[in-house]
C-alpha cells in the first residue's frame, strides 16, 4: 500500500459512514444507488480538494458534493433509465425509527432532500438553496410539503397498527 | 410554516448520522480513485512523449503553416458514461470523428488511451490555423455531447 492509498484509506473510513446515511437517506434507503453516490463523491472530491477553502467542516464540504452528484445524476436521463426499482431495505431494527425512515423513503425526490438536508442535518435554507440551485422560497415550501406529508404518513401508519 | 410534534423532532434526532456500507464498497472505491490518479500520470508520461514526437516530426518546424494543438480527454465531473452495451458505439463515433479529421488533414495523431475502462479516454493532437480554428475543431469532437472535458493545449514551435 502506497502512503497516498493509506491517507486516502483512513479518510474514506473517518467519513464514509456518515456520506452513507446521507446517500441511505436521499435515495430513499436504496443501497445500490447509495454506494454509488459515495463512491462518485469519493471520485469527485478527490479531484476538486483544491477547491476545499477550509472554511467548513471537512464532512460538510464531502456532504455537500454528495448532494451535488445525486442532483446531477436526477438530471440525467440516462441515470433515470438505469435507476432500479427501489424497495426500502435494510430499515433500522426500532419500531419507531423503521416507521420515521419509512416515511422519509416515501417522500418525493425534491421534498425528501430537503427534509433529510433540514430537518436530519440542519442545513439552513439558504445552504440548501446555494447545494440544490434553487431559491430559498423553494426550499421552504417544499419542506412544508415534506413535513405534512411526513405528518400524514406517520398519522396513517399509527391508525392502521 | 407548519412544524412537527414533538415527539417526531426527537424521533428525528435520534435518527443514526453514520450506517457502514458494505466493506467491499472501500476496495471498490480505492480501487478507482487511487487507480485513476495513477492513470493520469501514465497520460502525462503520454502527453509528454506525445511532445517530443511532435516536436521532432518535420511538420512542427515553423513556418509549416498552422499551429498544433494537443485534446485531451478526460471524463470530467459531468461526463454522460454510455448506457451498458453501447460503450463500443461510442468509441465508434469518436473513431469516425477522427477519421473526418485526418481526411481534412487536421489529425496527426490521435486514439484511444490504454488501459481500457468504461469510460472513453483519449489523446488528439491536430493541426489548426489559431487558437480560435483548433477551439472550433475540439467543440465538434463528440465528447462534448457527452459532458466531457477538453482540454486543449498549444504546441509551443
């Protein structure tokens, strides 16, 4: 193992864990496509670490580039045509944290990044407007949208138990 | 705005921040950033020997009319990988490209980079009136469609 592959090694294991639970999160617990973000962050990070100012966490900086890549890949059509059918999987074993991330898993793209971004991660609305490109109006309506929809989710969940 | 109960916003915050992947996805990962920081290198060492060939063929002595310029292609952040299958069409298309240069007698030397993966790299060096005549030749090569990054280098005569 060369020097460069040990660093690298040692920061993949420090950050991945968590670039992970972001990726679980965003794509609605799809393992596949959450590997595949982490290993496309990896990837692109590496190349743009010069561009790392130092002036965030270095977590938040990789977390950032994450949701970049899952914007990215939402935009292409060919990822769209490649994504497989997604089955919630591998849910924690607790009751009520299966039905939270279940529930987070049902929401739509747009909303459910919003949501895990804001209300997971505590991304204020004008860093999630500034990851996402969209204005923070956007960001705002849509975690409403997410939130009620997550109220009702949950609701529903609890009245057929 | 409309909030969340209580008992959701502590549900939430006791939500895990870190999940381990499968172990394999480490070696997966290693494997193409450190293997693609070594491919790079290999294509500087090309680049170079690229370099000295053309500084050493007769047509880079000056007054031969033109410039020469050296494409790279690199995948590059946005790059459009092909669709399982059809990784052949798309070295096809750029062959054909190449082809079309070297009948306008723009392409000196230029193919795909070895070793092969599934994304398309390669190395142009073409002959052009100015810099303005070689930026219209690389923006019909066909990385372009596909996101992909040119970079494109003057020869130094």
């Amino acid at each position: 193992m060369t020097g460069g592959e040990g660093a690298f090694r040692l920061l993949y294991r420090t950050h991945t864990p968590a670039l992970y639970a972001l990726a679980l999160r965003l794509t609605g617990r799809d393992q596949h496509e959450a590997e595949d973000l982490v290993q496309e962050t990896w990837v692109r990070a590496t190349r743009k670490m010069s561009t790392f100012r130092g002036d965030s966490a270095l977590r938040t900086w990789l977390c950032g580039v994450l949701v970049n890549v899952r914007r990215e890949r939402l935009r292409s059509a060919w990822r769209m045509v490649d994504a497989p059918e997604i089955e919630p999987v591998s849910p924690p074993r607790d009751d009520a944290a299966f039905d939270l991330e279940r529930a987070i898993a049902a929401l739509p793209d747009g909303a459910r990044d919003i949501f895990v971004l804001h209300e997971v991660y505590g991304y204020a609305h004008h860093e999630i407007a500034e990851l996402l490109g969209v204005v923070e109006g956007t960001s705002k309506s849509q975690l409403s949208r997410a939130r009620a929809l997550l109220r009702q989710a949950l609701n529903s969940g609890e009245a057929t138990r | 705005m409309s909030e969340l109960s209580d008992d959701i916003k502590r549900a939430l915050a006791a939500l895990p921040r870190e999940e381990q992947p499968d172990p394999a996805l480490e070696e997966r990962v290693v494997r193409v950033v450190i293997g693609r920081r070594r491919r790079w290198v290999w294509l500087s060492a090309v680049a170079a020997a690229a370099m000295v060939l053309v500084l050493t063929h007769p047509w880079s002595r000056a007054g031969a009319g033109g410039q020469t310029y050296l494409l790279l292609l690199s995948p590059g952040p946005a790059y459009l990988t092909p669709p399982p299958g059809h990784l052949d069409e798309r070295r096809a298309e750029y062959g054909r490209w190449a082809d079309s240069l070297a009948r306008l007698g723009k392409l000196e030397v230029g193919g795909r980079l070895e070793p092969p993966g599934d994304i398309v790299d390669g190395l142009f060096i073409i002959r052009a009136a100015d810099d303005a005549d070689a930026a219209r030749i690389a923006a019909t090569c066909p990385h372009n469609k596909y996101r992909g990054h040119i970079e494109l280098r003057r020869f130094i005569e």
